[in-house]
C-alpha cells in the first residue's frame, strides 16, 4: 500500500497547491467500464445476462434472484443491514450497490474474488444468498429452461456450452451496464462550477482536509480503479477500526467481524478490508460491512473517529454529507427482460 | 346462468352455421379495457402504482412485492402451483396471471372481489401473500417513506389524502395498462387467416364443438366481459368438477376446495368458480385452483372428462392445445421504475 499513499499524499498535496493541476485524485465516471479481454460485451450476451439477473431460478428455493438484494429499481442494494438468502440463512455482510462495481478491481468486502465472473460464481452457490448446492446444479436448473438454450447460443455462439462459465460471463456483462454516470460532482469536475453547492464544496474541501480522501479517491472515490495503475484482482485495503478500542467500535461492532484475515490468515490482514465505493452512497444506508449504521451523518462521524481520530464538528459532518450527495449519479431506465417460460 | 348459456349456445350454433356473422362469440382484446369512473387511469397514478407493484415495502417483512408472485417480466405468474408469501406460509389457490385481468368483472378464483381495488385490499393484508397487519399498517409504511408523499401528491392532487384508497387505486392503475393484445388468435379474427396455423384452426373448431367454448368466450375466453352484458361484480361461475368422482379428481383433488361457497355459504355455490381467463394459458403452468396440473395437454384432458364428460383423442387435445398457444398475446415492455430510497 505504501506506494500508493506516497502517491496519494502527494497528490492530494498537490491540488491543494495547484488546484486542479496535475494529477487528478477525483475524476469523473469513465465512459466505458474495464471490460476483461475474455468477456466482451455484446449486446445478445448483457440481454441474457438481464434475464438471468431477474431469474429466480438461479436460486436454490426459487424465491430469490440477483435483484432481491441488488435491486437495480432501487439504487442497486436493498436497504438492509444483512440480507437473507434463498435458503432463510441471513448473510453477516451489508450487500452493496452493484452499481458502479464494473470499475472495481476486486470484489466482496474482504476482496477475497479477483473479478466479477469469480465473485457471482460465489454469491451463486453461497448458502447464505442463492443457496445452490453446486455450479452443477446450476447449470441444470438452466439447462432445464428450454427457452435459455436458444438464448445461450444467441449470445455465446452455437458452439459455445451453457456452462458456469458463459452464465456468470452473461450476468458480468450485464453488471457491467449498471453504471451511474453524470453526477452533480462528475459534473462538478468537468468544470461546472455551479453544478454543485457552497456547502457541497466546502464539503469536498473538508473531505480532502480531515483525510477521507486519502482513500476514497479517484473514479469510485474507492482508491485505484483498474488500468489506472492498479490491476484487476490487485485489492485496495484498509484497516477498519484504524483507532481501535473507540465507542464506536463497541456500540456497532465494527471489530466482531476480522475481514480480510479470514481470507488469507495473514496477521497483517486482520480487520482490512476493501476500501468500499462511495457512489451513491447517500442512496445506499445502512453503512458499514455490518450495516450497523444508519444515517450518513452517524456513518461520516463514525469514520472520523475510528480511521482518523478526529471528532469532526457538526458543521463539518453536514457539509461532507452535502458533499457526498453530489455523488449520486443519473440511474438508467432499464426496460424489463422477458423471463423464458417452462 | 341460464340466460347466458342460452345465449351462447345459440351463439355457436350461429357460429357454426354461419361462419363470423352475427353475434360474435370471440373477439380481439379490445385496445382499452373498461376503467371505472371513479379511478381514471392518469400517467402519474400508473408510474406511482408501477413503483408500488415493485416495492417490498408494501409486505410485512419486506420481502415481497406484488410481482413476486405476478411477475410481470414472466408471463404475469410465477409458475408455482401454490405460493408462499411475506410471512412464509402457503396459499391454497394458484396465483394466476395478472395480465389482462382488467378485462374480469370479479376477481380471486371464487369471485369474492367485485372490483380490482378490492381484489388489491385483500392481497396487501392476507397473512399467506403480502402480510401485512391492516389497512393502517399499510399506509404508514408507505407514508414513512418521504418521496411517496409527493408522488402521490402528483398522482392525485395536493388535497388527496395518501390512504388505502390511493395506494390500491394507483396499483389497480397500473395493473390495467398489463395488457397482451395482438395474439395470433386475434389477428386471425381480424380476418388474417394466415395467423394461425391449420392444426391451430383444427384446434379452434374441436374447441367450440366439444363444448370448451360453453364457458371459455369472449374477449379473454372467460365469459362475459364488463361493458359486454355483464357488469363489474357480475361474475361468471360454472361447478367446476362438473361431472364428480372421476379418477382426475381424486387424483389431482380437484374437489377438495369448495370454491365460492366459501364465500356465499349458499349450497348453489358448493365448487363453482370464476371461468378462468385463457388468455397466455400456454405459458401459465401450472393449472386449476389449485395449481394441481403440470401441462396444457393435461389440463385440456381433464377439463374434457371433468366438465364435458368426454375423453378427449390424443388429436383433439393437441389440436385444442395448438389453438390455446395462440392466444398468447404480445406481451409490454414496461421500463423499470426507480423506487424510493429512505
């Protein structure tokens, strides 16, 4: 990580300096997302992996599609602390928006998938969300919808097999168009001044001051984007607690859960975790891995006192939540898929 | 009932007689369906009842919405027999297709509800679908949402309290706009022979002659339609086993649910149910009351030994089959909505 602080310090140096000279730590939502060379997008392939998004046959009950806990009618979450999955057994870790998440070099909280064709082949069989018992089964279940047979071979080729790999290469795909581009602050860095309010950008300032951006910088405000520098699968981490022993890592838990450690067993990876993307983010509380927090003011104040032991003022809390608010984006108006009937 | 039958018996004699002239006993899904005068379908009430037909506020644990259950993405069901709503507990009575429902003039399979609203008061509170507690409990939740207040304030006007009233008129609003006109078999009325295939025809013919079309008429091939003789509230049942103690009774317990009398406690009503609607009839397995049926061929089967007293040929059921695909309709390609966030 040390490079990158090096890098980051110094630019935030600069800016502060030079305005918006030089290196940019914020920077718009790029036009196009990262697509991996093996998994272009086409048009036939994201409108199979629509399909296959709103399908709750993918669930082992079917009761439960991608939509249930990312609810792209929403702003791609749903507004739960933890969700319960397919078989009733509830998760230990707030679902994310899955907006934006194409610019992500890795995914879950604790990073532990290098890409998003490896994170959905996890939530697919995960007991705690779809619940199917193997990707086998999966592909059973798929494979027994007579309709997605005709639609595989739109997408993929007719030589291509519906296998785990080209059903969770078509949800990617489809992920992949979930974007929220043109945001007031997007607008904001293109150089409409007016685009965003004082408090907005006293907000932005103090964001930068008080140290948040030292890592909720660059297109996601989540650290390094892919083919900026970091590389699909290369993790951004951050320790959460970083003061620990506070209040607030009593009263909403922040410690009970080591994070990453879990995934590598690595003592110096206990309690990091994935800087997580703050598009939308006044769109998609509760906050935190645990979603144990409420409000965005509580969840600014909070992140104050652990990651920077600061007491932030409570004009200062107000102005970077106005801040953070710029950062929701213009949400697509998807039409609905036609599901295959049996 | 004598009056109708009389009616359409004479009907198909003059079908049969006389080709298309005269009195019709089939007809294209009319371009409107009839909207009651005092719940005008307006632009803004049908975007708000969409946003409440997707919305999981709207069930007691917030795990389901209407189109759980009435996926309009599929074709308007959920293709269980029975299903399990917000509390987890079954219903007895299949979940039908919710397209083209604003053609009935009752609704539920016993007819209990005489207008779509009321159907829609009864589904929010049932304990086996959305669950929630009351009419109250609804409304609150629905007022504890900030932005619903000023959309409903757009749908209906400043002075128009948010109530029961508004959020089951707004979901019947949208509910009526899920129309699927321009089934080949309504093209084919339209005079393009061509729309349907020769076994289709053969099928159409078999449909009239056995006796299908006694109760099986008119613009969603379910008896008299609001506007047309019959009014809203007016419902159309027929006994349904007709002819008892059959082997496809015992086998597939069509008789274990006594239907309307539930309703009326009148022994006239013992086992007699709303015609159901055959419109997409192809593409909403399973079938009867109680889901209890897995294919059309089946269903055509049993519906000719239960009600007709006749077994059907092999050739007859698959010509009666190929007709019914043809009244799969063209189904709308709604946008998704974007549902408030708290």
């Amino acid at each position: 990580m040390s490079r990158w602080l090096t890098l980051v310090a110094s630019s935030l140096m600069l800016l502060s300096a030079a305005g918006h000279a030089g290196f940019e730590p914020f920077q718009p939502l790029p036009a196009q997302p990262p697509i991996p060379s093996d998994n272009p997008q086409t048009p036939a392939k994201i409108a199979l992996g629509k399909q296959l998004y709103f399908d709750k046959r993918l669930s082992a009950t079917y009761t439960v599609s991608c939509n249930a806990c990312h609810n792209v009618m929403s702003a791609g979450d749903d507004g739960k602390a933890v969700s319960r999955g397919a078989l009733g057994m509830q998760g230990t870790r707030s679902a994310p928006t899955l907006y934006n998440v194409a610019y992500q070099t890795v995914y879950f909280w604790d990073g532990r998938a290098v890409s998003l064709e490896a994170a959905i082949k996890e939530h697919l069989i995960s007991p705690t969300e779809m619940g199917m018992k193997d990707a086998s089964a999966v592909v059973e279940r798929i494979w027994a919808t007579g309709d997605y047979k005709q639609v595989f071979a739109n997408a993929f080729g007719a030589g291509v097999a519906l296998s785990y790999d080209t059903i969770t290469q078509a949800l990617a795909a489809y992920i992949r168009t979930l974007r929220t581009p043109d945001s007031d602050f997007d607008r904001y860095l293109r150089g409409d001044e007016k685009a965003i309010s004082r408090q907005a950008k006293r907000g932005y300032e103090a964001f930068i001051e008080v140290g948040c951006a030292s890592c909720h910088f660059w297109v996601n405000l989540s650290g390094p984007v892919p083919g900026l520098a970091f590389e699909m699968g290369e993790g951004f981490y951050e320790l959460f607690p970083n003061y620990p022993n506070t209040k607030d890592e009593a009263r909403y838990r922040l410690a009970d859960d080591i994070g990453r450690y879990n995934v590598t067993k690595d003592e110096t990876d206990r309690r990091m975790w994935r800087v997580p993307v703050l598009r939308n983010v006044a769109l998609t509380a509760p906050y935190f891995h645990n979603g144990s927090v409420k409000t965005l003011e509580e969840a600014i104040r909070v992140m104050g006192a652990t990651q920077l032991n600061k007491r932030l003022t409570r004009d200062q809390i107000a102005d970077i939540a106005a801040f953070l608010h710029t950062v929701s984006g213009r949400f697509p108006t998807h039409r609905f898929p036609k599901l295959p009937v049996d």
